[in-house]
C-alpha cells in the first residue's frame, strides 16, 4: 500500500546571517519538517548581501517545499515558534541582522489578505535571494496573481544583488 502525504504544499524561504548560519539553517530545516510538515524539495544553500537595510553579515538562504496539514495561520504561528527556539528576537519595524528568518512564500495557490499574513509573501517578485533557490526547486510554479511562473520572475527582477551558492545540504 502507498502512503500519499496529504495536505497543503507550501514554500518556504530560509535565511541567516548571524551566528553559524548553515547550522542555523539545517536546524531550521529539521523542526520544519518535524512541527510544520513532511518536506519534499530543498533546494542549495546561498549567499546574498542583506536585503533592505545595511549590513556587513552577509546571509545563507534556501528554499524548501513541503506538505502541511495546517491552515496558513496555524503553520505562521508554528513557523514563528520554530524561529523562537532558534533564537529569533524581534526587534519591532524594519529588517536587521538575524539569527534565523523563515518566511511563508506560498500556500498552495492561496491568495490571501490577513492582519498577520499576507499569501503568496507580497515580496517575492523583489528578492533575487528567494527568486534563485525558489527556481531551483519549482522553476514552473505559477504565481497565482501575477501569472508568472517562478522562472519568469527571476528573469524579470530587477534586483541586481549576487546570489552565490554556497554548498548542497
């Protein structure tokens, strides 16, 4: 008998710039798919300056899809208890040096305008960062507003920062 994994296939993007980044990652990746859902596809592991505000620690990213049984605002509230025990300390409005960020990027075709959670992640389209891993693991995935597959968005993002991969998990 085979076992379908059911439930919702959901993105993630990953990110660190602070303290052992790849250990920050791959710990991130191992509570994910234990408290959120059954991982499926992750892709490399990159490099990328800071995105939105300055800083010298440059950031590992990747990208992840996995299968969830959760509702979207269920699986935030997971995903920021994930970043909590990892040790993400929110410091109010505006970006800054973390030791973990995971961001909800899709939930299935879901569009979705909620007081905490905004689906697909509105910033997707900007982020060469999120667009290079993304593309690695669902190049053909169409963004349910734009129509645009992931592949189509990075050729037409105008975000010029280098997104360099780093090593394979």
């Amino acid at each position: 008998m085979t076992n379908v994994l059911k439930g919702k296939r959901i993105y993630l993007s990953l990110g660190s710039n602070l303290g052992d980044r790849m250990q920050n990652l791959l710990r991130a990746k191992e509570l994910i798919g234990k408290q959120a859902g059954a991982l499926l596809k992750v892709s490399k592991i990159y490099q990328s300056e800071a995105w939105g505000y300055s800083s010298t620690n440059e950031f590992y990213n990747c990208c992840l899809s996995a299968i969830t049984p959760m509702e979207p605002v269920a699986l935030l509230d997971v995903i920021m208890e994930i970043e909590i025990s990892l040790g993400r300390i929110r410091k109010g409005g505006g970006y800054s040096d973390r030791l973990i960020d995971i961001d909800l990027l899709f939930y299935e075709d879901t569009i979705m305008e909620h007081p905490r959670l905004t689906l697909p992640h509105p910033a997707i389209a900007k982020r060469r960062f999120v667009l290079v891993p993304l593309t690695e693991i669902a190049a053909e995935l169409v963004h349910p507003i734009s129509g645009l597959t992931i592949k189509e968005m990075l050729h037409s993002c105008t975000e010029t920062d280098t997104v360099t991969p780093v090593t394979h998990w």
